[in-house]
C-alpha cells in the first residue's frame, strides 16, 4: 500500500512538472520584411513558427505590422505603421477584412510610432506610441485619444498587454536605442491606465539577448509572455519567447524561435483574465501543452500499471 501511495504521490509531482513545461500558442508578424508582412502561429514552448500566409488588404500588402491583439470576441487587430492603418486580420487566411480597415487619426504620424497594443476585456483598445512615449485609448473608427500628457510614460514601451476585469496594463521597455547604440530601459512596467504614467516593475535581467522591440501577451491562465525583435545590421536573428515575472520583471528565456522574422508583437487568444477582479494577482498557473499532456498521459499510465502489477503480487 505505502509504494502505491509513493507511487501516485510521484505521479502527481510529475504532472505539476508537466503544467510548468506548458506553454501556450501565439500570433505574431515578421514585420522587418520589405516585400510585405506575414502572419506566424508560433508554439510558444518550442519557437516553432508556421507561416499562415502574407498580410494582404485589398488596399495592398502591409509592411510594418507593428502592434497584434485579440478582442473579446476573438478577433485578431492589427496596427501597421507605415500606413498608419488599424484591420482585423483572419487568422487562418493572414487576409486583411477590409471593409473594417481605418485609418488612425489623432496620433502623429511623421516619425514611426512603433505601437503596442491590448484590448482589456470590456472592449477597451490602448495602444503606445515609442515616438511620443505616450499612451492612447484608440476606437475601432480611427479615432485616438491620449491619456495624460504627451511623453507621461516616460519610458519608450514598444508591447504592452492588458490582464484582469478591470483591466490592469503592463509594458516591455525597448531594448536597444539603435543598431550598435546604447542599451534602451529593458523592463517591465505597469500603467495606469488614467494617467498614462509607467510605473518601473524590474529588468528583464541578463539572461535575456540584446533586443530592439517585443511583443507581450497574457495566457488564459495568467502568465506574461514576451517575444522579442533582434537583429544585426540588415540579419534578423531568431527571436527569444520569454516568460516574465509580474513581481520582477525577470524574464526567463523559454525557447528560441526557428524562423529569423523580426517578430515584435504577440497575441495570445483568448483574452485573458476576464473572470479575475483588477486586485487579484493573475494565477500564473499554465494549462498543459501538447507536450505536457503526453508525459502527464504516459505518467499516469505508467503508474497505473506499477500499481496494478504490485496489487497482484
């Protein structure tokens, strides 16, 4: 009796381990490409990246996709920053849906605004400017409007992600200033979302690669990831897919993508803790993966079998 409760005492530990090992699916652009962006599903725990498709409009191709998110209704919007357009895209097809497609007004648009964006669970779109270090509530008509004063972040945050209902707003810091230049604030922050004030949570930390933008979502589950933009000279290099702590803003490196695309957004569906109050702490607890659902199965299987192989002797 004592082994089979080691036994399942076992099984049990191993399948704590196989929710840590979890990770979820993602939605990102390779937009440093000149002849035109291209949606990626990524597998967040490997760095897998399966191409859907090109980003097409019937207004034309895209090229600086620089901001991804999922509405309430599961919806995937983009923001292009070259055209200064906001669309939904369809996530099987990479197509733009056109006759939603606007133009964003109230937002300079004559210096790349390399945005983040996040919808909260009510239906709420924010969106940051790195250019003007500020922070906007923007419409589904175009229309922008900003939050505070100009430059009230104080920090250039290129990727931001909204969590909880109320909606609580967090923002990844750049990188690097440039090419070969100085190291940008590489933390993480949160933002109230009244005042447009950035209040610095923590570095990112040194396991972390020399980066220049990112991307930032929530899971279902609460945890915060992060995919980020690197590249030498004109080279792209794979991106790393991180997991960062909300109470430190450490990131810890989960995987390395395969594709070298100049990924700087991230989306992750669903949106994520409409069911959890603003004064929660997000669970943090993953679900399992593909992956973590097969040790878990194999564990429990072969306990299952020890268990009943020791009953019978």
């Amino acid at each position: 009796m004592r082994s089979v409760c080691r036994l399942a005492l076992f099984a049990v530990s191993a399948m704590a381990f196989a929710t840590a090992m979890a990770a979820p699916v993602g939605y990102s652009v390779n937009s440093d490409e000149p002849a035109g962006d291209s949606l990626y599903e990524i597998d967040l725990a490997s760095g897998v990246a399966t191409r859907v498709g090109d980003v097409l409009s019937p207004l034309g191709s895209r090229s600086d996709i620089e901001g991804l998110a999922f509405d309430p209704f599961g919806r995937l919007w983009a923001v292009d920053d070259e055209s200064g357009m906001l669309f939904p895209v369809n996530t099987d097809t990479a197509l733009v849906m056109g006759e939603e497609e606007v133009g964003i007004d109230g937002i300079d648009a004559s210096q790349g605004n390399d945005y983040g964006m996040s919808f909260t669970c009510e239906g709420d779109l924010f969106v940051t400017s790195v250019e003007n270090q500020s922070l906007y509530s923007l419409e589904l008509n175009g229309d922008a409007t900003l939050i505070g004063s100009l430059g009230s972040l104080g920090a250039r945050i290129s990727a931001i992600a909204a969590y909880g209902n109320p909606a609580r707003l967090y923002g990844l810091g750049n990188g690097l200033v440039n090419e070969g230049g100085p190291l940008d604030n590489r933390s993480l922050y949160e933002i109230d979302m009244n005042t447009g004030v950035a209040e610095r949570i923590g570095p990112v930390g040194d396991a972390v690669g020399d980066y220049f933008e990112a991307g930032l979502s929530f899971d279902a589950y609460g945890s915060l990831w992060a995919i980020t933009e690197r590249h030498n000279g004109a080279v792209n290099l794979p991106s790393q897919v991180l997991r960062l702590d909300l109470e430190s803003g450490t990131g810890t490196v989960v995987s390395t993508t395969h594709e070298a695309a100049g990924f700087e957004s991230l989306a992750i569906a669903p949106l994520a803790g409409c069911d959890v109050a603003a004064a929660d702490e997000p669970h943090r607890i993953p679900a399992f993966d593909k992956y973590g659902m097969l040790l878990a199965f194999l564990v429990l299987l072969g306990t299952g079998m020890l268990a009943l192989r020791r009953s019978r002797s």
